[in-house]
C-alpha cells in the first residue's frame, strides 16, 4: 500500500526536518545519510519523507495499524503532535523502543522545529508485494 499526498491543507514550508538514516541505500537507493527537507504545519513526517523519496515502510497505509513507520525523535518532539493512546499501543509492537519511539504516520508538525528524525534500519519490511 502507497501514502498519497495528504488532501488536507498544508502553509508554506517553513519547518526544518533533519532524516538521519541508518539504512540510507535501502530507503533512498543512495548512500547520503542525512537529508534536510522544509516541511509545513500539518503534514506528518511520513508524508514528508515518502513525498521527498526517503521510503519509510507504512504496510499499513499510514493508519495506526502496525509498527513498520517506527522512528525515533531526536530532537523537536514539542514541535509534534502528541501520541495517541491508540499510537503508543502500536508503538510497543516496533523493534528497537525507545523512549523517543514514535510512528511516523502519527507525528502531525505543529511548532516551529527544528525537528531530527531518525529512522531505524531495523524498520525494514522483509515481507513485501512485487507488483505485477
């Protein structure tokens, strides 16, 4: 299942989010470690990296129904939405908890940043659909 661009509203891109990958050739194709991309206030952090071609797993569509967005906050969670009891719940399922554990597809930007994201290489679906 793919992540379509949000149909919600999104202001200018004024947000710095700083993607530190642990596996970079497997989520990008390309060895940089590190991308900064600017964002908006209300995007997730899912939709921003899929929409600038970092490939974070989302089996299930972005709804809060598995673990495979998994990530880390390293910097910025006062400038994310707060988790859900429903996201800590799915959060526990993820390998590698830690307390700054969150689900990409739940983390709504609503401050200013800067916010750091890292992304785990243990988030890797090993189980995926070749398109026909």
């Amino acid at each position: 299942m793919h992540l379509r661009h949000g149909d919600h509203d999104h202001g200018p891109a004024t947000v710095a989010i700083k993607y530190l990958l642990e596996d970079p050739e497997g989520l990008t194709g390309n060895e940089k470690s590190e991308l900064t991309i600017m964002a908006a206030k209300g995007e997730h952090l899912l939709e921003v990296a899929v929409e600038h071609g970092i490939n974070i797993e989302h089996a299930c569509g972005a709804v809060c129904a598995c673990s495979t967005c998994h990530i880390y906050i390293e910097e910025g969670m006062d400038s994310l939405s707060e988790a859900t009891e429903d996201e800590e719940d799915r959060v526990e399922e993820a390998p590698g908890l830690q307390r700054n554990s969150r689900l990409s597809c739940q983390c709504i930007i609503e401050g200013d940043g800067p916010i750091v994201v890292r992304v785990p290489s243990c988030n890797r679906n090993a189980v995926k659909e070749v398109p026909h």
